[in-house]
C-alpha cells in the first residue's frame, strides 16, 4: 500500500506539472495588452487642396513588463511626425511602465468632397505597433483620459466631439519574412482617435456661389431688354458667361484633382445651363423680331422673365439638398 500511494503522489505532481506547463505556454500565447490615448491639444490647419490636416497632440502607453517598448516603435498611419518633444517615462505606483511624448504631425487623407462646400470630415489619428503585429500586443484604448482641448479652434470649422476605433488592421503581405509564410499576411492592432469637423457651410456656400447668383442675375435681366438692341442683349449673356468662368476657376483653385462632381461644381453646372438658356431664349426673341412677330417675341420675354428664376431657384434647390 505505501508504495501505491507514492506512485499515486508522483502521478498527481506529475498532472499538477503538466497543467502550469500548458498554463504557462498559453499565457506566454497571449498578445501584451497596451493601453494607449491620446489628448488633441490644437488642430492647426486643414487644407482640402493638399489633402492634409496637422494636429498638435500628447500620446501615451501604458503597460507591463519591459520587453515592449510603444513609444519608440509606435507608427502614426499615413502621417509625417514633424516633432516629438517633452518625452516623459516612468513607473507607475501599480507597477505599469508610463511613457508619453507630445508630437506634431501633418497626416495625409483623401478627403470625400461630393458635398463641398457643405461637407463634414472625420480628421483621423491612427497608431500601430511598428515592431509587434497583433499575435504579440493589442491596444486598449483609455478611454477615460483621452479627448481633445475645448477650446480648439479651426478657422471656418468647428469641432464637435470626437470617438476612438480599436481594430487589426491586415497588410496582404509577409514583408519579406518567410518565417510567417509565403503566403502570410500581416495583422496589426490599430487605435485610432478620430474628431468630427463640421464646416460653417452656409456662409461658405454663399461666399463661393455669390458670383454665380450675380452672373445668373445678369443672364435673366436680358429678358428685358428690347430684341431690336440685340447687341447689349447678347452682351449681356457673354458677359455672365465670362463672370461664370472666372468664378469656376476659383472654386477649382481650392479643392485637389477629383474625378466627381461636387454641389460647387454642380452650381457652376447649373449656372451655366442658365446662362445657356437666356442665350437660346435672346436668339428665339430676336428671330420672332426680324420675322415680324412682335406679340410672340413679347410673349416670349415675358414667360421667360417669370420662368427663368422659378427653374433656377428650384433646380438650385435640388442641386444642393
């Protein structure tokens, strides 16, 4: 019986072994946890032209252990870190590593401007792990201390709140190292703290389409001038065309080279189509006048003068909802 029981402990310190063996390996599988935030302290300009925004901002990581080392290897996604200052690292009293830097970065992104100049961008700041994919350390955003400055002010936009994103991001590709794969792709963790810019649209939308209204004013006070003074008539429609063009080249001159049209481009459209049709309507007018037919040139002027600024208000309308 003695010997039973000996075999018996060996056996169980056996299974206790084994079980903190396999404990030990699948808590060593297990990808470090990282908390990481970031505070906005100034958005210093965003430019639609050079599709690029540049943000003032503190970032920090948290975390255990002494083989991770964020600050140094973290990557700002589609970004040039123009300045890192005012680095801090320290040890916290509940044992985690601290390590902070302010940076200063302009980030590039492709705006959507289908609805310019009523348009509202996410600005985006998006931090990966540049050395560790996600099988070795995940972010964990703080989302208590992360945020921006209330008083940040962007010159014709406002700030209005802001939300973080944790995500893997995969790459189709092993960059080279053969020992993940052929084949492999690549995941990493993602934290993105992302601010909603809402633009002043209104008074930027009257300040560009001013022009225009001026030009399509133009167009319709042809309607009133006499077929027989068909030189100023017809003036006064090229001279809305060329106060158009002119103010197309000033809306282009702000935005990059898109492939879609914009509600800008659309009122210039728009404008255009007027002007184009007081021109065909001055040439029916005149017509009908060396034709002899007074009463129908008159009634044409006429329809037209009321017409004309009824289509275009609700063809504007339709244009910008």
């Amino acid at each position: 019986m003695p010997g039973a029981h000996r075999r018996l402990r060996h056996l169980l310190c056996f299974a206790l072994f084994c079980g903190a063996l396999v404990a030990s390996k699948a808590a060593l599988a297990q990808p470090r946890r990282t908390t990481v935030g970031i505070y906005v302290n100034q958005v210093s300009s965003l430019e639609l032209k050079a599709n690029t925004f540049t943000v003032d901002f503190w970032i920090w990581f948290r975390s255990t252990g002494k083989t991770i080392t964020p600050l140094d290897t973290f990557e700002l996604i589609g970004a040039k870190i123009n300045s890192k200052t005012n680095v801090i690292k320290k040890v916290l009293q509940d044992g985690q590593d601290y390590a902070a830097v302010r940076v200063n970065a302009t980030l590039y992104r492709q705006w959507d401007l289908h609805r310019y100049p009523f348009d509202d961008h996410p600005l985006e700041i998006a931090v990966e792990d540049g050395e560790l994919d996600a099988a070795k350390s995940v972010f964990v955003a703080d989302v208590q201390n992360q945020g921006m400055d209330p008083e940040i002010g962007v010159a014709g936009w406002s700030l209005d709140g802001f939300e973080h994103v944790l995500a893997d991001h995969h790459y189709a590709s092993n960059y080279g190292d053969t020992s993940i794969g052929v084949k492999a792709d690549s995941r990493f963790s993602r934290y993105a703290l992302i601010l909603h810019a809402r633009r002043h649209g209104s008074a930027r939308f009257l300040k560009i389409a001013f022009p225009l209204f001026v030009a399509v004013l133009a167009a319709w006070c042809g309607f009133f001038i006499r077929p027989k003074d068909a030189g100023p008539r017809v003036a006064v429609a090229v001279g809305a065309l060329f106060a158009a063009a002119a103010a197309t080249v000033a809306i282009n001159s702000q935005l990059p080279e898109i492939t879609y049209a914009t509600i800008a481009d659309k009122t210039v459209f728009l404008t255009f189509g007027m002007i184009g049709l007081a021109l065909i309507s001055s040439v029916l007018a005149l017509g009908l006048h060396y034709a002899g037919r007074e009463a129908d040139h008159r009634r044409v002027d006429k329809v037209g003068a009321v017409l004309f600024p009824i289509v275009f208000g609700v063809l504007l309308i339709w244009v910008t909802s």
